[in-house]
C-alpha cells in the first residue's frame, strides 16, 4: 500500500482579521494512514467504551494541529486527512453596517 495522495486538498485562507474569534481550520496530523484514522474513530460493538473513547479523545487533542494563517495563506494535505473548522465564535457588526463583519471566506 502506497502514502502517496491520490488527491490533494487546498484551500487559500480569505479575509482574515488575525482574531481568534473567528475560528480557523484544524487538522489531525498522521490521519491520512487509515491505521491512525481508524484508532481515532473507532467506536466498541457493546457500546461500552467510556475508557477508550476518553483516551482516544486525549490522543485526537495531541495529534491536532491548528496552523496560524494569516489573509492569502494557502493550506495544502492529502484528501484523506481528517480537518474540520473551528467555531467561529466571533460577534460579527452589531452595528448593522458591514453585514459580511464576522464571517470566515474561504476558497477550496
């Protein structure tokens, strides 16, 4: 079996305001190994799993990257990496006069 990516995934970072706030992309280091990915996600037949699922939600933390971007960033990995976004949990314009203030562009 082969690493090699049969697909890459890329996404350029949009208008980024350098807040936390606004959230950002995480990604899973290893994960593209189906070996990891499923250690990861697996989930026990009886549904008794609580000691697992708790230390596969340590290992999930240790492995997760979140790369500071900064507005035309490009991010580039292998399709089979687990990423997903992190809340966007800014307040936006509570004003009413920009109606795009707290949202995250992106480009994929």
């Amino acid at each position: 079996q082969t690493d090699n990516p049969s697909v890459q995934n890329e996404f350029v970072d949009g208008l980024w305001t350098g807040s936390s706030t606004m959230g950002g992309t995480a990604l899973v280091y290893d994960s593209h190994r189906l070996s990891v990915s499923a250690m990861l996600l697996a989930e026990s037949d009886d549904g008794n799993d609580n000691d697992n699922a708790s230390l596969r939600r340590q290992l999930l933390e240790l492995l997760t990257l979140r790369p500071a971007l900064d507005a035309g960033d490009v991010v580039i990995f292998d399709n089979r990496t687990l990423h997903y976004g992190i809340a966007n949990t800014s307040k936006g314009d509570t004003t009413g006069k920009d109606s795009n203030a707290g949202r995250r562009p992106m480009l994929y």
